[in-house]
C-alpha cells in the first residue's frame, strides 16, 4: 500500500521530471506512516483538458491523492499531508512563482482493498 496519484494539468512545467518527487514522497511515507517501499506505488496523471476558474492559461492544478489502509490516527495523517503539501510546494516551486495553480493533498483510507 499506499496508492499515489499525482494529478497535473499539462502546464506545470516540472512534469517532465516526476521520478524524484516520487522517491521523495515514496521516503517520507515510509519514515511518517510507516510503511514499506516495496508497497509503495506512484503514478503520474497529466491532464491535457482541464479548466481552473476562469479558465486563463495561467490557472491549473497540482493534486496529491494517497491511498492507504485504515488505522492511522487523524493527526498523524494531517501532519503527513502538510509534509506532502511542503514536498509538492519544493518539486513545483517554479510553476508556483510562474503561474497560479490550485495545489492540494488528499490522503484517504481504503475501507474494501483486496489485491493478489
């Protein structure tokens, strides 16, 4: 476990070089959560269509969505999504001074999870 997804809308100019956002995210999952390295796994959503607002080319979104197995107190999940939150403000800091993005976490418990 955890799923990661990272939605952009396709004017974030650092989305060309994901992998170590990712392995700074899957690193900070590992020590805060805990979790395994091995569970973690990362995907990279880039949306071509989108409409922020009014809809002008300097709007658009970054959104980091975790998925993890229930168990987990509130607080600690609130403190990982502020840590995630500085992370995603680090990896995009030039689409952030350049542009006006929407940027958000969501972490979220899986309550029916069954894999093979």
């Amino acid at each position: 476990m955890p799923h990661i997804k990272l939605a952009l809308s396709n004017n974030m100019q650092e989305r060309d070089d994901i992998q170590d956002f990712f392995q700074e995210c899957h690193t900070l999952l590992v020590r805060e959560l805990p979790t395994q390295l091995d569970s973690c796994k990362s995907r990279l959503l880039v949306h071509d269509v989108f409409r922020v607002g009014d809809g002008i080319h300097h709007n658009g979104f970054i959104h980091l969505e975790v998925r993890i197995l229930p168990g987990r107190e509130d607080t600690l999940l609130n403190e990982i999504s502020a840590n995630l939150l500085k992370l995603l403000q680090k990896h995009f800091a030039q689409s952030l001074m350049t542009l006006k993005p929407a940027t958000s976490v969501e972490i979220a418990t899986l309550q029916h999870y069954h894999k093979v």
